[in-house]
C-alpha cells in the first residue's frame, strides 16, 4: 500500500511596505500631524505648480479691478493696483518653497557637518567649536539677520545663505546630542576593533542611526526659515518688489489698504499662519513617532 500526504502550503503573507506602515501609524495615532501634513504637501504642490495654477500672472496690472472684494473672478480678491491676490499669494507660496527648502537644506547639512564631527571625535575639538557654537547663539537671530542682510543687500541668496547659516550652527547641538549617545553603542566599538575608517563609521553606522532628530530638524526648520523670510520681507529687507512674498504683501499693499480691502492683509497673513503651524505640527508628530523613546506614549 502507498500512502499519499498532502504537504500544507502555508499562505504568503504579504508585508506592508515600512512607508505606508509608518503613514498608517501618522493618521490613526498623529491626526493632528497628519493634517499638517496634508496641508504641508498641498503647499509644496501649489508652489512648485504655482505657474500652472495661479489665473493670472504675479505683476498682472488692470486698474480697472482696483480693491475688487471676493468673488467668484478674484478668490481673494485685488490690491490697490488691481493685481490678483491669489495668484500673488501663489507665487509667494513658490517663493517660500525656494527659500524654505533650501535654507532649511543648508541648515541640516552644515548642522550634520558640525554634530556629528563634535560628537563622535570629542575632546579638545568638541570644546573649541561648542564654545563657539555658544558665541555664536548668544546674538538674537533677527539682530543678527537684519544687520548682515544690511551689509550684503536683500535677494533670494543672500537670504539662504545667512538662514542656512544662521540655523545650521545653533541646530548642530541636536544633533551632537543624538551622535554621543549612538557612538556608545557596541557596532561602533566593533567596528572602531575591526579597523574601520573614520569616514565609513561615519557614513556607515553613525549617521544612518541619527536620521530621526536630522528629519525632525529638516521639517521644523522650513517653517521657521519661511517665518524669518516673511519677518524681513516685513521690515523691506527681503525679496525686492514686484516679486511676491507673503511678508511684503503685508508690509506693503495690506498695511496701506487695511481699511479699504482687510483682504489684503487676510489673505497672506492667513496662508503664512496655516502653513507654519501646519509644518511645526507634522515636526512634531514626525518627532512623537520617530523617537524610540515616546513610541510607547499617547
């Protein structure tokens, strides 16, 4: 007699790929956050397709629609010289994408740079520079941001380049933080035992490791950079007119024609407002799930 078996074939269990577990986790345990993060997505599509989206171009002069309240032609109605506020407001949005993204970018660089350097090497050079990382933090950032953009002169550059700068020294104590704690860890003694390179237990074990706090650092910074943009823009040391920014919007046509047309005060201190917060949420939310040690907190 033969005897048949039948071999069980165990289901495939198909896993979830680890971005779409952690957005699962963003909505139902971050609801918060993941609106700020909507809404900081939606702002980063209408800057990036603000030429696509905007009715009418950003210097777009009919004197005819002159203070023109909302309506269905003008969402957010016109300015004293009959220029579309909404496309104005879209062309800031592009314009704080450049210079959120990209200060916010040369700030965790250069804050990488220095925390990780400071924190794994230590010693003598870990004194010297955090010395001069606290001379440098002493000077109140706007003092510091007006009287080098006085210097230099306003533009789109000269206005990374310090914010970058500005955030990028103060910003590497977090990050030297998170490195000591991390070069403590028995792969980076085994790998210092197995004669492994400066730069490849740099690149290879300490920075992988210290991602969370960089990603933090890189979401919370864009709306403070965005939010010192419009600060200077305010005071008229920002991007030099005709070219919108939501600072110089206030500053200028929404300051004058308050009384006449509030929309023209509303409509970019509304849109600077909700895109800061919304970013400084999705920072924190971003933080809450990220760092092992408050994944287990409510």
């Amino acid at each position: 007699m033969t005897i048949v078996t039948h071999a069980v074939i165990p289901p495939v269990v198909r896993r979830r790929s680890p971005s779409w577990v952690f957005v699962a986790r963003l909505f139902r345990e971050k609801p918060l956050g993941a609106a700020g993060a909507v809404i900081f997505v939606l702002f980063l599509l209408c800057g990036v397709f603000a030429d696509f989206l905007a009715p009418y171009g950003y210097n777009h002069i009919n004197p005819i629609n002159r203070l023109k309240p909302p309506s269905w032609q003008f969402p957010f109605g016109t300015d004293n010289l009959g220029r579309d506020v909404l496309s104005r407001c879209l062309y800031g949005a592009q314009l704080s994408v450049i210079i959120g993204f990209c200060g916010a970018g040369i700030a965790t660089v250069l804050s990488v740079v220095i925390g990780i350097l400071t924190g794994y090497l230590g010693g003598r050079f870990d004194m010297i520079v955090q010395r001069l990382v606290d001379a440098w933090m002493s000077f109140p950032d706007l003092i510091v941001l007006i009287v080098v953009v006085s210097v230099v002169g306003p533009g789109l550059v000269p206005i990374i380049g310090i914010l970058g700068l500005l955030l990028g020294i103060g910003g590497s104590r977090i990050i030297r933080g998170a490195t000591i704690s991390v070069r403590e860890n028995m792969y980076v003694n085994a790998a210092q035992s197995m004669g492994a390179t400066l730069p490849r237990i740099l690149l290879r074990h300490i920075l992988p490791n210290v991602m969370p706090p960089i990603i933090i650092l890189f979401t919370t910074r864009v709306g403070f950079v965005i939010l010192a943009e419009s600060g200077l823009s305010f005071l008229g040391l920002g991007v030099p007119p005709p070219t919108p920014t939501w600072g110089g919007m206030l500053s200028g046509a929404g300051r004058t024609f308050m009384l006449q047309g509030p929309w023209l005060a509303l409509a970019p201190g509304l849109c600077l407002t909700v895109v800061v917060y919304a970013t400084n949420v999705f920072g924190d939310a971003l933080r809450d799930l990220l760092d092992p040690r408050m994944r287990g907190s409510r």
